[in-house]
C-alpha cells in the first residue's frame, strides 16, 4: 500500500492517491489534501461540496453523481471544475477523504 507525505504527517493511499481508510479523514486531512494536489486554500463553497459528498457517502456507500451535487449545494457545475481543477471525482471525492468512486461523478 503506497503511502504519501504531507507537511510531516503519512497517509495510507491506494494507487491513485485515494485514502485507504475513510474513516481517518477529517477537516485538517482535507486542507493537508488540498494543499497537496494543488487545489489550494479551502473557501465556503469548497467545503459545501466536500461536505455534500461525505454525507451522501456516509449514507449510500458511494459517491454522488455530479447532478446532484450541484443541486444540493447550489454550486453551478463549473463552479466545480474551477473549485476541483481536478474535477469533482479525482479532486473532490479524494479531498473529502473517498474511496476513488467506480462511476460517473
């Protein structure tokens, strides 16, 4: 299991750099995440989608199609891609700590 560094402190990933366990996510592994992939500093409309998305996680055991997560934040869609430049399933599913999603995000 690879295993990444940031400011001083290592996360256990798969392949592609997604938290190996969800469950040790929390509000200080997403900046540490952001601040890593270049996304930079976390704003209000960031943190709607990244909290949008662990709900619907923690509740469905997946991840969100991208329809629903502008329709429940109320974050336009290109809003998304300029927030995530890596789009919402690389960048903000890994961000808000998820598996690396199997579909369409």
């Amino acid at each position: 299991m690879p295993i990444i560094e940031i400011d001083n402190r290592e996360f256990d990933v798969d392949g592609d750099g997604f938290l190996s366990n969800p469950e040790l996510w929390n509000d200080e592994v997403a900046k540490l995440l952001a601040k890593s992939d270049g996304t930079g500093e976390l704003s209000d409309k960031h943190w709607a989608v990244i909290n949008y998305i662990r709900e619907y996680w923690k509740v469905n055991n997946m991840a969100p199609m991208i329809r629903k997560i502008c329709q429940n934040t109320n974050v336009r869609l290109a809003e998304i891609y300029a927030l995530f430049p890596m789009g919402p399933a690389k960048g903000a599913c890994k961000i808000a700590g998820l598996p690396k999603p199997d579909g369409c995000v």
